[in-house]
C-alpha cells in the first residue's frame, strides 16, 4: 500500500521533529517516520547520559515551533556562565550572561526531554502524521518522487525527500551524495553523577593533552561529566569499578568540581568529524548528522542542526508562499547556500581547537594560555563572542531569532 505526500522526514529525532514542527500548520501533507518512540519521562527518574547544551538561539525556535515548554515542563537545568581554561584555573576565560543582560546563556537539557516534546508538538499538527515505530527498510530515490519502504511492507511516497535520519543516513546514500570524513583520535566518555552540592548554574571545560575534561550541571545536585581521551585510555577507564572510577575522577578533574557522592551511570562514543558532499539534490535534503558531525568539545552539534532546520523550513515556507516548486534543486539551493558555508566555518574551528590543543608542545602551550588569558581582558570583543555563541548574533535564520 502507498501513502502519498509531500514531504516525507525520515528520521524522529530531534533535528527531524523539529523540522516537522516548523512545518505544521501549512498546506504542505508531512510525514514524520522514526524507529522508535522514546521512553516516557517520569519526575524522579535518574538523568540520561545524552544531553545537549541549547543554545538561546535553539531555545528561541523551539519557542517559536511550540516545543519549548514540553521540555522546561519536564526538566532542564539553565546556565548562566561557563569557564574555560587550560593550566591555571586563574587564567580562566569566563562567559557570564549577566555581563550581556542576558537571564542565562543556554540550557542543559536531555536529548530525550527535547524529542519527547518535539514529537507532542507533532501530534497537535493536523498536516502532519507521524509513522512511529517504524524502521526504514529501503530508500528508492528519485528525483521528486521518491518512495520510503518499510519493514512492514508500507510504501511512503514523497515529493521531497528530508534526511534527518543520522550520520549513516539512508536517504543519503540512496541519492548518491558523497561524504568526507575521519575519526578523530578520540574519544567521548560521558558519566551521570550525583554531586555533594546544590544545582550550579556554571557549565566549564579544562583542555588537556590528551582532550578536553568538562563539567555540565543538571537540575537538582545532578551533572554530567565528560573526559575526552585516547580510545586506549577510554577503554581502561570503562573497565574500572564504579569506585575505583570515582577515585580516577576525583584526582584528574580540577579541584573546582568538588565532590561526587554518587556515579549513576557511564558510557562513550567515538568522535568523528564528517560532511556531506552536497546537502540538496532534485527532490531531497539533508539536515543535522545527515549533513554533518562536529567535534562536540563546543557542544554546538545539536544547535547547528537547529539551525539547518530553522533555514530549510524558512526556505519552504517561502516557496509555499511563491508558489515555487518546493522540491526542486533550485529552491532547495538557497537552504545549502545559508548553510553549508556556516557550518564548515564552525567544524574547522572544532578541529582548530582539536589540533590546538590536543598537542604537549611549550611555545603552543604558552600561547595557548595566552590566548585564554587575554581573551578574559577584552572588554569590548568579550559580549561578541558570547552572543556569537548564543545565536543572538551572525546570520541566524529568522525562526532562531529574537524578535
């Protein structure tokens, strides 16, 4: 059996959802598929591992699409400074919100707190459906009618095609778009803990020879932990006991982290730096890890993904409203075209901050230090660079940004 629309987004995630989101209410027919529907949050419930640091800009389009108090309703914890140093603690660079006016500079929120609200948002849209669980069995890619089967033998028919469905997407590889890519010699462990301390509202990252260590506050006396290292040294510190990697913790974080009661929980990843050859073709987009895959010692994957979703709606919208044939590659162009050149320019700075730092040698350790030094003495650069981080400066697309 065929079902026929418009557009169809593979992939339920957050990027996916919250590009359907931005497209409910038009006259566009969206389908939304994912695999598999995220656990229900209960009040109490241990933390997850994967969280994201939102931006203020990726706050303002989750306000914007309707999603945004589906996650402060459920639990999220805001940050009002962030420090980053190197050696000396008192060399720190830090970032203050109050030093902009600003209430906070972004949020940590769990990454199944936002889709679970995304995806209630999609609910409310009566253009919309949502096809969950449903596993992508097949992608058949053709230029402005491509058809999406599924392991239950559904066949979903789209005029345009979105990819949201992650760094190994289907719908890429079915459109023959190229990637680049290499694995960084890295590694991400993540750890959920219980500290001996209120809620902080500081999120703060020491760099290291080996990678970056970091801290990230959750609500109540909760946090997340993250220690970048060498694949090798990720693995041994997976292998210990819980007490044994407590002990490790406590005597490789600075002092500043103070103490933790409690390890709840620890996993990792690989880091992989990756981009599409091309995100459009006739009849197909691609957007978040479909599209790319950053470095996250920034914690500006996920945003940069809501940035992809806030231009193509935008684009989409426009071509409703002109009456242009939305899928085409032409149309399609002017969302790579805002994109494409943003995102490099934030995946070279990741490596540049990789390469920078992941490295012994003392002139760059000297500079280094330097740099973070003097960047906490520039009174008038300092409010630019915070903005620039939150997504209240630069080019934001008119859905992230404040009005």
């Amino acid at each position: 059996m065929k079902t026929e629309y418009d557009i169809v987004i593979v992939g339920g995630g957050m990027v996916g959802a919250a590009i359907a989101c931005a497209l409910g209410g038009s006259r566009y027919q969206v389908t939304l598929i994912e695999g598999h529907y995220p656990d229900a949050f209960e009040t109490g419930q241990p933390h997850d591992l994967r969280v994201s640091a939102l931006s203020v800009a990726s706050e303002t389009l989750l306000r914007n699409i309707g999603a945004w108090d589906g996650i402060t309703s459920r639990r999220s914890c805001p940050y009002r400074r962030m420090k980053v140093w190197e050696a000396n603690e008192s060399a720190a660079t830090l970032f203050d919100s109050e030093e902009i006016g600003e209430a906070h500079l972004g949020h940590i929120v769990e990454n199944r707190v936002t889709q679970l609200a995304l995806l209630e948002t999609v609910k409310q849209h009566n253009n919309i459906d949502l096809i969950c669980p449903a596993k992508t069995k097949r992608v058949d890619y053709s230029s402005g009618s491509s058809i999406v089967e599924l392991e239950d033998g559904r066949e979903i028919v789209g005029r345009l095609l979105i990819g949201a469905d992650g760094g190994e997407s289907k719908v890429r590889q079915a459109a023959g778009i190229g990637i680049t890519k290499w694995d960084y010699n890295q590694q991400a462990l993540v750890a959920s803990v219980v500290t001996s301390y209120p809620q902080q509202d500081i999120t703060w990252q020491q760099f290291t020879p080996t990678g970056p260590l970091a801290f990230l506050p959750l609500s109540g006396n909760h946090a997340s932990l993250v220690w970048y290292n060498t694949p090798d040294e990720i693995k041994r510190l997976m292998a210990m006991s819980d007490h044994v990697f407590l002990e490790a913790v406590h005597q490789e974080f600075p002092s500043c982290l103070g103490k933790i009661d409690q390890l709840l929980d620890r996993s990792y990843f690989p880091l992989r730096r990756q981009h599409a050859q091309s995100y459009v073709a006739e009849g197909v987009a691609l957007a978040g890890d479909s599209a790319h895959m950053i470095h996250p010692l920034a914690g500006q994957g996920v945003n940069i993904g809501f940035m992809d979703v806030a231009m193509l709606a935008e684009v989409l919208l426009d071509a409703q409203e002109q009456g242009d044939r939305f899928y085409s590659k032409e149309t399609l162009a002017k969302y790579e075209k805002a994109r494409r050149h943003q995102n490099l320019l934030m995946m070279q700075t990741m490596d540049a901050f990789y390469h920078v730092f992941s490295n012994d040698n003392l002139p760059l350790k000297l500079l280094r230090n330097l740099g973070l030094g003097v960047a906490n003495k520039l009174p008038f650069a300092k409010p630019h660079i915070t903005r620039f981080a939150m997504g209240l400066e630069g080019p934001v697309p008119s859905l992230a940004r404040r009005t």
